[in-house]
C-alpha cells in the first residue's frame, strides 16, 4: 500500500467518522407534551421577547434560504439569576405539525446552541438579565426552507421549554403577484380586505398544484388567524390563480392603539401619569373607549409591533426600564366574554394578559409589566359561547385600515418528503411595498 493511498484512506474514515457523530449531534428530539407550535412564552420570568432580521427591530422573523441572512433573538429574564440556557429548531409541515424528517436533515452542524451573550441590566430600579443570540450562526446553518420553531430552553433540560417562535425560511423559485382588493361578500364590502393573488411558475413547475400546494395568507404577520387550505381557482400553462369570492377576505380593523414611555420626564399624549413608586415605575394609561361605532380615523401606527427604547440612555437592551403598565378600557360589562389587551408584546396570545372587570369604575382593566419604548395595542372579546375573538365592538372594521400582508406558498416535495416554501409576497393595503 503506497502513502497515497494510506492517507486516501484515513481521510474517508475520518470523513465517515465526522459525518456520524455529526448525524448522531443532531437527532430530532421529541417536543414536549405541553409545547405546541405557536409564539408563547412559558415561563412568567421571561419578557421582552424580540425575534427579527438583523439590524431591524420592526421587521418579522422570515429569512431567505441560502442568502446569509440571520435572525437576531432577544430577551430578558427578570431578576439577576443569572441562568443558562440554550436553543434549537425544529423544522414542521405547512400546517405546523412536527415534520418526518430527522434534524441532520434540515440543520447543517449542532442541533442545540448555547446563548452565551448574557449581561445584567445597568442602573435600574427592576434587575434584569438581557440574552441575545443570532440564528443561523456559524455552528448551526440550515439545509432546507420551511416552516421551523425555535426553542428555548434550560441549559442540559431539552424539555424544560421557556418560550417558543415561528420561523419562516423561505425560496424564491416563482413569481408572486398580489393585489388588495375590497371584500368581494357585499355585507362585508366596507369592513374587509381581501388578498388576490397569481403564482408565475414559467421558470419553476409544479407536477398537480391541487395536490402539492398550499398558501398561508397572514394579516400583519399573525399566526392566530392566517388563512390557509386555500386551493387554486384556475390553472393555466404559466399561470396559477387564487381570486377567491370572500374566503381570502380578513376584517379591516383599526389603526391600532399605541403609547410610548421612552423618557420619564415627559408625559405623552396616551399617558395619564408616571410615578416612581418604592419597587419601580408606575405608568397608567389614558383611559380607552370602544370604537366599534366610529367612523374610520387615519393614524400612524407600526402594525402591533413595539420597540424597546430609552431616551436618556445609551444601550436600551440593558437600561430600559421595566414598568407596571395600567391599561383600561371603559365600557359596559360584556355578558359570557372575555377581555384581553393584544399586541407583539403578549406573542398575539389572547391569553396571555386578560382584564379583569372593575365594577366601581365601569371598565376592564389590566397591569402589565412592560419595559421602556413604544408599544401597539389593541382590546380583543373573547366569546366564551362562540369560543371566537373579535374586535367589532372593542375596536371596529374598517376597509380603509393600513395592513401588512403576506403570502407563504408551500410546496410538497416529493424528493425530500418534506413542505419547502417556494415563494413569498409581502403586500402593505395602501400600496407600500
């Protein structure tokens, strides 16, 4: 056996041997039980959670396969325990259902990574430990496009899960028209906004559209109530066509509520008072109305997103201060309903800051520990009969509502046995692209 030969191979059993431990680091590992695809927080010590494109707070977690692109994590744990965690993704169907595919299938590298930027606040009333870290990195990439979650979790504790979120990796293999269009139902013709759509594929083909593909058509990036199973209307050579009569229609909604509490020394328009009390800042709210009756009225808004933010500061991520926020909505009690405060902040969960009625004053009121910055929000009613949410009453509808819209356009892929997403289309309701 010549020397060359003898190095030919070591190199291919040590190219074995790193392709099997690599494969064995990344085994799919089984969610848990209470743990469902969704944007949610699990432990009431983790707040601020922030998932967007690098370098752009407002914008949403959907990244380009193959383009470089990252994803930066944010998020605090209140209290200065300073804890260890970890993270990992896990890739799903169309419809979020945890995916066949084993992890070394979809992640090129480790199968968890370690969050090790971590510093404690500085100079606030409220201790708090601020996390970051940046999906993909260097030691984690991704193989394929779809639909993933990532999770969070205690260092060494796969299934002690503090918060979850979605994650969008998408291709560009065809072409995306789309349009915004009044509701094509005459009831709902000035309250409604429905999303038209056509799919290019001149340069990509689909072997049976009915059967491969599936669009998720979301209103200003929320999961909650995305319109999906949506088939093709017409299918031409080069041409796939979606105008639906009212299926594809989302309630308009108002611009959406918002307030801000960047510096302490000044009081904004939406904010009645803020104090310092003994364990922290006090904010209370401008006392809300319904405006299910009113007429439509234009304002500048971010869509239900927030931003962190500290004006006499220098780096918000660890001197923004944590405040109890007061919200309060002014009305008659709603018989056999629920109401909740909505927005980015609470992950659009209704659950997860409910309002409780105050007799004495005629309202639903709720507190909420928010940290320094701008915020979006708006009052949902959840009907305990109908087990529905709604806004009709609490903030109304209207077609002429500033919206951001995206289309997600799914395809099976008969090779990888997997739902890849083969197009997107980001479309605002004014025309802004």
């Amino acid at each position: 056996m010549t020397s060359t030969t003898a190095m030919r191979i070591i190199y291919v059993l040590a190219l074995l041997i790193f392709i099997s431990f690599a494969e064995t680091a990344v085994t799919q590992i089984p969610l848990p039980e209470f743990v469902v695809a969704e944007d949610k927080v699990y432990d009431e010590t983790i707040r601020s959670v922030q998932i967007y494109p690098t370098g752009n707070p407002l914008g949403v977690p959907f990244i380009q396969l193959g383009s470089g692109e990252r994803l930066e994590i944010h998020f605090d744990k209140l209290g200065l325990d300073i804890g260890d965690y970890q993270f990992r993704v896990q890739h799903f169907t169309y419809n979020w259902k945890p995916t066949a595919l084993e992890s070394y299938e979809y992640i090129q590298g480790f199968a968890d990574g370690d969050i090790n930027d971590v510093e404690a606040s500085f100079n606030t009333i409220e201790d708090f430990v601020h996390y970051t870290f940046e999906f993909p990195n260097d030691m984690m990439k991704v193989r394929i496009s779809g639909n993933y979650l990532l999770l969070v979790f205690k260092a060494g504790e796969p299934d002690n899960i503090v918060l979850s979120s979605r994650i969008v990796v998408y291709e560009t293999l065809l072409g995306v028209q789309g349009k915004i269009v009044n509701s094509s139902i005459i009831s709902e013709r000035f309250s409604h906004q429905e999303f038209d759509f056509n799919l290019n594929t001149t340069f990509f083909k689909i072997l049976d559209p009915y059967a491969d593909l599936h669009v998720a058509l979301l209103q200003n990036w929320r999961w909650r109530n995305a319109i999906t199973d949506l088939k093709p209307i017409f299918v031409k050579e080069n041409e796939i066509t979606y105008d639906y009569s009212g299926e594809n229609s989302f309630p308009g909604g108002s611009e959406w509520r918002f307030f801000e509490m960047k510096n302490f020394r000044f009081v904004s328009s939406e904010v009645l008072s803020i104090d310092r009390e003994a364990n922290g800042w006090k904010v209370i709210l401008q006392p809300d109305l319904p405006r299910g009756s009113k007429t439509y009225e234009t304002a500048q808004d971010i869509n239900g997103q927030y931003f962190v933010r500290n004006d006499e500061g220098s780096d918000a991520d660890l001197d923004a201060e944590y405040c109890n926020v007061h919200f309060s909505l002014a009305c008659n009690e709603i018989p056999g309903s629920t109401v909740y405060v909505e927005g980015a902040f609470t992950r659009f969960n209704q659950e997860a800051f409910k309002c409780k009625w105050n007799e004495k004053n005629r309202s639903y009121d709720c507190d909420v520990k928010l940290k320094q910055g701008l915020y979006n929000y708006r009052f949902v009613v959840y009907d305990e009969y109908l087990a529905k949410a709604d806004i009709s009453f609490t903030e109304g509808n209207h077609v002429q509502t500033e919206n951001d819209y995206t289309a997600i356009i799914y395809m099976w892929d008969r090779n990888g046995l997997y739902h890849r997403i083969i197009g997107q289309h980001y479309l605002n309701s004014n025309g802004k692209n």
